[in-house]
C-alpha cells in the first residue's frame, strides 16, 4: 500500500492560537479581526477570543498586542506566542 499523510493535529490544548476568525490558519487577516474587536465593530467568537489572546495578560479579551503579536508571528518575527510558552 501507498504511504499516507497524517492528518495535522491540533495542539495539545486544542486551541489554534493566533486564528482569532476560526479558519484554521494564522494569517494577517485574525489580526485584523482582533482589531475590529478592539475598536467594537466586530465581533469574536468565544473559540476567537481564546486563540486571539496570545500576549500577556491572558484575560480572554484580545487586543492590540495580541494583533501585534499575530503579525509578528505572520512575517515570522516569532515562532511561538507568548501563551505558548507557559
């Protein structure tokens, strides 16, 4: 038989952290999303407010350095988020 990929894995604690919009990817546009739910003209999901908040001080309510940490994490400034890391 031909070899099989395996599936991708979430993480162990099942979240995708920084994927603030639910797609399943990390990319510029759940930054963007953090920051229409900053400035209230946007919504998060519950899943969103749990993987959006990435930067200290972990309170389920993302904000500016947690969009700031997501771009970081796109252009491959950091290779973890700051939640990761506990």
């Amino acid at each position: 038989p031909a070899p099989t990929t395996p599936a991708p894995t979430a993480p162990a604690s099942g979240y995708i952290y920084g994927d603030a919009d639910g797609n399943g990817r990390v990319e510029a546009a759940d930054a963007a999303a953090i920051l229409r739910y900053v400035v209230q003209i946007g919504e998060l999901t519950e899943l969103g407010r749990i993987q959006g908040d990435v930067a200290p001080a972990f309170d389920g309510k993302p904000d500016s350095s947690d969009a700031a940490a997501v771009l970081r994490r796109v252009v491959q400034l950091i290779t973890i988020f700051p939640i990761e890391e506990q």
